[in-house]
C-alpha cells in the first residue's frame, strides 16, 4: 500500500552531512550550490521528524512544504456582461 508523504525542505550548513538525513525519510534532491536538500517524510510523522531534524547541529532551516494545502483544480470564472448604455448620443 502506498503511504502518503509529505515534501520537506532542508537548508543545511555543509553538504556532506546531507547522507545522515536519510534515516529520517527519503532524500530526493540535494543542491549543492544553494545547500538545502528536499526529503519526503510519511505524513503522519512528519512533525517529530521536522523537529528532529532541526535539532541537528549542520541544519539551519526546516520547511514543509504547501502543495498538499494547495487546491490544484481551478474554476474558470466568466466575465460579467456589461450592459451596453445607449443612450449616449453623438
């Protein structure tokens, strides 16, 4: 059955320490030049992980991510018409 996670952003002080996230979820992606790392976390965890892992040393910054707050389906919203006034004369 497929567990439903959750997206967390890392920013991390160095990269090297990036592998020692992966006990708390999956690592996804690392980004070497802006030094953060995304993991998935089950979602019903993900608060004691986030607060795990920002109790570690070479972390500065944890965020989760919004996309599953976010409505993905949009309603296309007609225009109102506008009645013509005719009584503008030239």
């Amino acid at each position: 059955m497929h567990q439903p996670r959750i997206g967390v952003a890392v920013w991390i002080k160095s990269v090297k320490q990036a592998r020692q996230l992966r006990k708390y979820g999956l690592v996804h992606y690392v980004s070497k030049q802006m030094k953060y790392a995304v993991i998935y976390v089950d979602q019903e965890n993900v608060d004691t992980a986030m607060s795990q892992i920002g109790n570690l040393g070479f972390v500065e910054r944890v965020e989760r991510s919004e996309k599953p707050f976010i409505p993905l389906e949009y309603h296309k919203v007609e225009k109102e018409s506008q009645p013509e006034d005719d009584s503008i004369g030239i």
